[in-house]
C-alpha cells in the first residue's frame, strides 16, 4: 500500500498538513519496506486524494508512473476510465486500481504538458467515482508545478546516471530542455571559432582548440541536465562511443589503404557538432538537408527520422560491402571492421531511444549517422552513392490488393491475414502465363532450358522424398515449377509478395554491391541452416541424412545452371547485374525457408538448436559434402592455434 505523502527533500516548505492546506506541488523521496525507492513531485488534492508524478525509481520495475492515490484501500482490482484535461488537449486515459493507488496511463506528450498548464482537471465517471470514494471532477491546483517537476527531473538525471536509478531519460530530457531551445544562449565569437567558409555562405566545421572550450563551457553552462546523458553515451571514460572510437581506428589501422590521406579516422568530433547544433548560426557541410528537414517539420517527426535511417542504412550496406570485398585479403581487417560497425550499431541504438521527441535534438541524428557512414565511404574507395528513387522501393500487397494490375501478379497472389498481405502462389493460371511469358522472352536461351531440366529433377526427386510437403514453405512448392516460376519472374517484374520482404534493401537500391551482398549473405545462410538440418537428421538417421544429402546435391547443381544463366544475361545486357543478384539471393531464400520448415517425424529427432559440431560422416564413414561458397570458403573453418579466423557473421562479396 502506497502512503499519502512524501518526505520532501528537494523544497521543505514545512510539515504535510500546511502542504495539504495550500495545495502546492513538493517534492519527495519514498523507500518502501521492500527497498523500492521512487522519486516524485506531488500535490495533495481534493477529497483527500494526492497525485504523484513519480520520474525515477531505484529497485522497481517501472522507472516512472502518474498515479493518483485514493482514500482508501479497495478489496479489488479494476480498470476505469479517465479524462484528464490541460491548457492544451483533453485525453481519455485509462487507469489501473489496486489497493489504494491508480496509476494511469498516459503517453510522454501530455506528461511534458503537466508543467506548462496552468490547470488540470481529472474526470471521472460517476459511478467510478463512487466506488473509489473520490469527487468526479478533481481540479489540481498547478501552482508550482512548473519548478518542481523541473527540480525533479534533474534531480532524477543525476540519480540515474550515478546512483542505479532508473529512469525515462527521453521524458527527463524534454522536460529539462530549455523552452527557447537554446535561441537565447549567446556564445562569443562561436560562429568564427568553430567554422570556417568554404564559399560564401556555405562553412564547415571546425573543431579547434578554441573552439572546443567554447563547448565545453557552454555544456556545462546550460547543457548540464537536458544532455547529461548524451553527454555520458559520447563522454564516459567508458562509454559505448568511446570503445566505438577505438574500435574504428584499430579497423582503419589494419586497412591497407590506411595510410591514404582521407578522413577516416574517428574522434569526438560528433559530440562537438551536437553542441554546435544547438548556439551555432552558420550552415555547415556537416549537417545534411535531412538535419533542416527534421528540424523544420512541423509534425511529430518520427516517421521522418525512420524514412531518413532506412535511407542510411542502405547506403551504409552499400558501403561497408564494397569495404569488406577491398579488405578481404586481411582476416585481421575484416574483423576489425566488422568488429566496430557493431559498437556503432549498439551506440546509434541507444542514442536513438535516449534523444527526447523534440525536433530539434532529433535533428541530430542524421548528423551523427552521416558522420560514421563518411568514414567507411572513404575508407572504401569513395564508391558511387545510391540513387534511391521512390518508385523502386518495395511495397507489399495489403488489404486483399496487388501493387500492380497486370494479369500475372493477380493468378500468382494469394492474401493473408487480417491485413490481406500478399504472397506468392503457384496456381495453374499462374504457371500457365509465367510459362507464356517466357516462351517468347529475351530471357530464354539454352541455358534457361539447362536451368529448366536441373530443376525439373530437383523437383521429382524431392517430391518422392519423405521431406516434401504439400505446404507452401515447401522446397519446389505446391507446384511442381512453383518456386522456380517465383524466382525467374524476378528477372522480369517485380510484384508486392511478401515473400521478396528479406531483400527489401536489394530492390529499393537495385545497386549491384547491396545485392551482391544480399546474395552472398542468403548464400552462406543456406549452406549454415542446411548443415544444421542435416546434422540433425543424420543424428537421427544415417540412411535418411544420406538421402537429404543427395538431395541436395541435384538442388545445387540447379543452383550453378541458375549462376551460369544469370551471368550470361548480364554478359549479353539483357539484364542488369542487380537482378542477377536478385534471382540468385531470393533462390537460396525459398530453399532456406524449405530447409527450416520441412517435417521429420522420427522419435529420435534431436533439437535443431544443438550447438554440437557437424562432423559430417555417417555410421559407415561415409563424408557427406555441402558445397561451400563460390569462393571455394569453407563455411566454417577450424582455427590452428593463433590463427585469426573471420567472424561468421561476417559476409564478403566477391
């Protein structure tokens, strides 16, 4: 049971009853008897009820709460409406009782208005009202509220980031960031200090000496508290961006193009352009168009901010594929970079969930990605960038509707689900006008016809196994020619099936380096999920690994007519390289989903997560072959003692 006051700590303005007769907002601390400690601004309010607006927590499993508690100790839990309205929206909530507490719940919005307000009303139904013993309409008197929220969230800042408390740091944040968003905070000379012109009106920036302690003054000044945890992701000793700037250099010292005089090695000077951000005047070359559009948006960014990371992360796969195929001669190098892509990873993620909503910390986030992607886009050779356009992204089927009206996507569709998304399916209508089209097309030759055959035998051999199923995860489909006809129909067209979602980033980009990368990576998953199946089963099995094996075998030797057709039509300009790689990735897709999902129904089968090592033999000393990469890479390679092996994870292009 919650008490009715808190001890205040922050503001003692006397004892708990002249707080309950003026009705203002304190500040408190509360440790319960199970050591749960919350830190909170409160006010008492009518029919002896007191709201709590609790922002930090020690030991509690939610690091913030809005409750309102009650008179009196119910026998039930339950679950009632509320309407809670402020200077500036009215809100239907919805509060949980228990005991003699009702937390409500409301979004992080109207809890960065409470300070603001200079009223607030909680409405209830009056037969909810009733039963809780409470008036309908509780009027909260918001005198003080403003500071003592404030005092709060700093204070929970601190305590959160010193002391183990948990806290929303985003909601800390917005209601810590200054409301002239730093318009009025003057810094002499910044603007010279820091940048430096390139053209007229046009700067970059400058992170001098002088300039530096100009920031640094000026964080500690008026950017204690709103980014104090920023401050900590990019400053800590130990911070995730510091081992991401260690990581990085030791990568870029391990490249042999290293010593090339490029900007590529990483330093501080991403938290130096946040604080810029947020005094300087000047535009600069370090903050793309994106950084303006955030800021200027007048809705709630986050749809923007997401369309802006997709578009990064593309061009980041682009770049960082071409810089593992120009360091792969390396083991050391390869690791290295992959090593701190994956500290970057970590450290845009909790950079990204500990910005507040507002637009212009948001803004930051394009600075900071775009910064990481120029140094692998140098480090690699300065590649040629995406060319993104709109109607090339992916789009799935929704509501029951394919993306085009063309008569071959609607015999190839069926839709599922409670949004009618749509997939590929193999009906004779669809097999029947695939099969026309290709009679007639550019794409046919004599080497589709070796594509055709192998499949063909592929597809008998397995649709006698005891792995087939008449399910449409299936290795050759609920047709014979199904996922055969779903993949050539790429060289051609590109519908809204769900079943392309995996190369999402192929298809928007239509680059040949992303694809590529796809491909190699859907490749080299296939070869690890197989050689986990067929462990599996042979565990189970030898005679019936055996056969899985062989089948295999014919599935691979389609696979190879498939790579020599595609290259050929490259070769002739009939299709671009990307789509080539397209065909050959989504191939390996549909035989993984088949590998992963076909039935074995022996009693003796062991869990497909067994960690045991695939030794490859079976009870007569029979080795059973996987063919690896094209590179002729074994999948997975047995290290000599200090030999440096590439992380699996880790996928090359040629």
């Amino acid at each position: 049971m919650r008490v009715l006051s808190y001890l205040s700590f922050l503001f003692l303005t006397g004892t708990v009853q002249v707080a309950q007769a003026a009705n203002i907002w304190e500040s408190g601390e509360l440790t319960y008897p199970n050591n749960e400690t919350e830190i909170s601004a409160f006010v008492n309010t009518a029919g002896n009820t007191q709201l709590q607006a609790v922002l930090c927590t020690k030991d509690a499993s939610n690091s913030y709460r809005f409750t309102l508690l009650l008179p009196e100790k119910l026998d039930s839990d339950s679950v009632i409406k509320v309407m809670i309205k402020t200077d500036e929206s009215e809100v239907e909530a919805y509060a949980e009782v228990s005991g003699n507490s009702m937390d409500i719940q409301i979004d992080e919005n109207l809890m960065l208005s409470i300070p603001d307000s200079s009223r607030m009303v909680l409405s209830f139904d009056k037969d909810d009202a009733d039963y809780l013993k409470i008036p309908s309409s509780i009027e909260v008197n918001m005198h003080g509220a403003d500071m003592t929220i404030r005092n709060v969230a700093s204070e929970c800042t601190a305590l959160c980031i010193g002391n183990g408390f948990k806290c929303n740091y985003p909601l800390l944040s917005s209601l810590l960031w200054p409301r002239d968003q730093y318009r009025d905070v003057h810094i002499d000379d910044i603007d010279e200090l820091c940048t430096t012109a390139v053209m007229p009106g046009y700067f970059k920036f400058n992170p001098t000496k002088a300039c530096k302690l100009a920031l640094d003054r000026f964080y500690k000044k008026e950017g204690v508290g709103p980014l104090s945890y920023i401050y900590k992701l990019f400053k800590d000793k130990n911070s995730i961006f510091q081992q991401y700037i260690k990581n990085w250099n030791e990568a870029v010292a391990l490249c042999p193009y290293s010593a090339l005089d490029l900007p590529v090695t990483a330093s501080d000077k991403e938290w130096y352009l946040i604080l810029y951000s947020l005094v300087g005047k000047n535009h600069i070359r370090e903050f793309p168009s994106s950084y303006y559009s955030v800021k200027k948006y007048a809705d709630d960014p986050t749809t923007l901010i997401y369309d802006i990371d997709n578009r990064y992360e593309m061009e980041l796969l682009k770049y960082s594929s071409v810089l593992y195929r120009r360091v792969k001669g390396s083991v050391s190098a390869v690791n290295a970079v992959e090593k701190a892509l994956k500290t970057w990873s970590d450290f845009y993620r909790q950079l990204a969930s500990s910005l507040p909503s507002i637009h212009q910390a948001q803004a930051i986030r394009p600075v900071v990605y775009r910064e990481m992607m120029l140094r692998v886009w140098n480090l690699a050779g300065k590649p040629t960038g995406l060319k993104i356009l709109p109607e090339n992204m992916f789009r799935q089927g929704t509501n029951g509707r394919p993306i085009t009206t063309e008569p071959l996507e609607t015999q190839c569709s069926f839709f599922e689900g409670s949004g009618g998304d749509q997939f590929f399916f193999a009906s004779e209508e669809c097999i029947k006008g695939f099969n026309d089209y290709m009679r007639t097309s550019p794409l046919n030759s004599k080497l589709y016809q070796n594509v055709v055959d192998s499949w063909n035998k592929f597809a008998s051999n397995w649709a006698a196994s005891q792995f087939y199923t008449d399910g449409i995860d299936d290795a050759v489909g609920e047709h014979p020619q199904a996922n055969l006809a779903l993949t050539m129909m790429s060289l051609f067209k590109i519908y809204g099936f769900g079943d392309y979602f995996l190369l999402r980033e192929c298809i928007s980009s239509r680059d040949a380096d992303i694809c590529g990368y796809e491909q190699h990576k859907a490749y080299s998953t296939y070869s690890k999920e197989f050689n986990n199946r067929l462990d599996s089963i042979t565990n189970a099995s030898d005679k019936d690994g055996s056969q899985l094996n062989a089948l295999n075998e014919l599935w691979l030797d389609y696979y190879h007519n498939l790579e020599e057709y595609l290259k050929d039509l490259v070769h002739r300009n009939v299709i671009p390289l990307w789509r080539a790689e397209f065909a050959e990735a989504l191939a390996c897709v549909v035989q993984t989903n088949a590998i992963l999902n076909f039935p074995y129904d022996r009693e003796e089968f062991p869990e497909l997560s067994s960690d045991e090592e695939f030794e490859g033999t079976d009870s007569a000393g029979k080795h059973f072959t996987l063919e690896q990469d094209r590179n002729k890479t074994p999948d997975e390679i047995i290290p000599q003692p200090d030999e440096d092996i590439i992380d699996d994870d880790i996928i090359i292009p040629e």
